[in-house]
C-alpha cells in the first residue's frame, strides 16, 4: 500500500501509445493491480480525486503562467505602438497544452505519469508565439524578455542559425515565470516560439500537410516545401534589407550592422540552464487548435544574436 498518497499510473516503458481508450485501460489496469494489493477502494477513490484535482491545479498555474507572460509581451506591444510608431510585434497566439495531448505526451516521454514527473519534463505545457516583420526583430523581442528580472530563461533553441533538416526555422525559449497564489508562488516554464511571418507561413502549410497525410507527407511535396524553405528565407533576407527604410532600431538598441542590412547585438543568455524538450506547435490566438508533437529539437545555444 502507498504510504505517500500521490498515485502513480505507470511508467514510460510500457507500450501505451496515448490514446484516451488506451489511458482509461492503464488507469483500470493500475486499480485491478492496486486492489489485488489490498489497498482500500475508498482509499484508492480518494487517490484518484487528489490526483484530479492536482491535475486541474497544474493547468491553472501553467495558464496563469500564460497570462504572466503574455502580460508582457502585450505591455511592450503597446509601448511600441504608442510611443515609437513602430512594432516588431505583429502577432500574438497562445496555448495550454490539451488534457489528451498532455497525458499522450507523459506517457510517452515521462518515466512515470505523474504530476511530478510531468512538471519536472515536460516544459511546453504553455506556449506563446510571436510573430513579427523581420528576422532581426525575433532577436530584438527575446532581448527584450531576457532582460526583464522575473523572467528566467531556461533554454534556447535556434532553428534560424541552424534550420531543422526539413527547412523549419524559428527561435525557442524557455522561459520561467513566477506565479503568486495566495499561499505560495508557482515557477512556471512557458515555450516562447518567435518567427517571421514568412517563417510562420511556411510551419504552418507543412503542419497542415503533414495532418493531412498523417505524417507521411509524398516525396513530391516534401520537394515543394523545400523549395518553400529556401524562398522563405530569401525572403526574409531581402527584406531585413529594406528594414532601415520601413523604421531604424529605436534608440538604446543594440544596431551593430551587417553586410546585409540586419541589425546586430547579443541577447545575453550565457546564464541559461539547458534542459530537455522538443519543439512544439503553439496556437490559439481566439481559437484552441495546436500543433502536434512532431520533432525532436537538438542542442541549445548559449547566446542569441541579431542576424
């Protein structure tokens, strides 16, 4: 009998590909088990209710860890707009992983599903992405955040200095926010996706493809999106050339500049801690829909830098 009271479904060995018929087998699975045992069904009832609502508790924080961030990115949008005529914010969506997508994910990934387990590895429960003109601006935001004293910054990945195999590119963070409640304060992990629009569009038409084709997307347009990636980042160049004309960095900005008119400056996270995740679909600007779990990311960098 557990002394400790938390419930413990399974560990990620076992063959449980997520689904919810699949969960509810391991969850009726662990109590045939757990009353074989001898243990109480009162007992295990009263389990199954502090788990849930240990559950809802998590999604509440990791949403109001959303909001904490989001707060912040609005807050900086609006001092763009109303003070500088300018900015490098143009969109802004965001994501509470889904109850199914979070428990497939945990069974997956987590060596037991449980709620400390899933708080310890999985770090894209909440997710915002940024979206915006220029590849200098992607910089120029996680400068920004990184620069605020609440905010933790817990991982970098840059696919727009190193492009995922596929042609996928954008930047990810993981940053950590505190939550106050009213007895205690919660650190939340929140994944920042910052892209261009250009960068946007082609993850999005790839995501669509690779839902409707299950993942399996025909060679022919694996040949398309390639050539999509290529004209995509063309694109973004040529207009990181045209930037000066459209508005210049504001000042106290870092605008060191290159040979092809991006600006240059490092965005200082020499102090992040590098942990595990992978990359992760971030979506709902009025809507819920996501992304799905669809690759692996590799490496972090240590710092960021206008390119």
């Amino acid at each position: 009998m557990r002394t400790d009271r938390s419930l413990v479904l399974g560990s990620s060995d076992e063959s449980v590909p997520g689904t919810a018929d699949q969960l509810r087998a391991l969850v009726a699975t662990r109590r045939g088990e757990q009353l074989a045992q001898g243990l109480d069904p009162e007992d295990l009832a009263e389990q199954l209710r502090e788990a849930l609502d240990g559950f809802a508790a998590l999604r509440m924080h990791y949403q109001a860890g959303i909001e904490e961030v989001r707060t912040k990115v609005d807050i900086l949008r609006q001092e763009f707009e109303q003070i500088h005529d300018y900015s490098p914010i143009e969109h802004v969506r965001t994501r509470l992983k889904s109850t199914e997508s979070l428990l497939t994910k945990a069974l997956r990934t987590c060596d037991e599903l449980s709620l400390p387990a899933i708080r310890r590895q999985i770090l894209d429960i909440a997710g915002i992405r940024i979206t915006c003109s220029f590849v200098s601006d992607v910089y120029w935001i996680a400068q920004m955040l990184e620069r605020q004293p609440d905010l933790t910054v817990l991982q970098v990945k840059d696919y727009i200095a190193e492009p995922k195999a596929n042609g996928y590119r954008s930047l990810h963070l993981i940053v950590q926010v505190p939550v106050f409640l009213s007895t205690h304060t919660e650190h939340v992990p929140v994944e920042l996706q910052i892209r261009t629009i250009a960068m946007d569009f082609w993850a999005s038409v790839e995501h669509k493809l690779k839902y409707k084709y299950d993942a399996e997307i025909p060679e022919h347009l694996l040949g398309e999106l390639d050539d999509a990636a290529r004209l995509a980042t063309e694109l973004d160049e040529r207009m990181g050339r045209l930037r000066e004309e459209i508005r210049p960095m504001p000042d106290g900005a870092e605008n060191e500049e290159h040979d092809d008119g991006q600006a240059a400056g490092p965005v200082d996270v020499d102090g992040a801690v590098d942990v595990d995740g992978d990359e992760h679909g971030v979506s709902s600007e009025d809507g819920d829909a996501s992304k799905p779990d669809d690759a692996t990311a590799s490496g972090s960098a240590a710092s960021l830098r206008f390119i």
